[in-house]
C-alpha cells in the first residue's frame, strides 16, 4: 500500500517537478542482494544511492501520515 501510494503522489508531483522516490530510483536492497551482493554491502549501496538523490532535491517533501516518522526522514 505504502509502494502504490507513493507512486501515485510521486506521479501526480512529475507533472510540475523532477522526483526522487528511494522506492524507484534508490538501490533497493533485495535487488543488490540478488545480483549476490552481501547484506551488509547491500544496505551500504542502498543508503549511499539514497543520500545521493537526497543531495539533489531542494526542497524535499515527506509524508508524515504513519505512527512513526519513516526511518528515511530528517527533521
């Protein structure tokens, strides 16, 4: 649900601006693991792909509708 809900405000913001969503556009950590990539260098390629794309956006928008502020978020 999050996925799909993601995408589609992600969809609805690309008509006016570029868009980068972790879920797209970062290195998913299943993906690296099963091009066999270790765990642990996996979560490191994920996090340096999403502070990548997070270096880029100015301004950044999070959606804070859940019980806890998404571990991906900075306040």
């Amino acid at each position: 649900m999050e996925r799909s809900f993601n995408l589609a405000v992600t969809a609805r913001l690309e008509r006016h601006i570029d868009v980068f969503l972790p879920q797209r556009d970062g290195g998913l950590l299943m993906q690296h693991v099963k091009k066999e990539i270790s765990p642990d260098r996996a979560a490191g390629l994920s996090f340096q792909t999403d502070e990548i794309g997070d270096g880029k956006l100015t301004p950044s928008i999070a959606v804070l509708d859940g019980s806890n502020i998404d571990e991906g978020c900075r306040v």
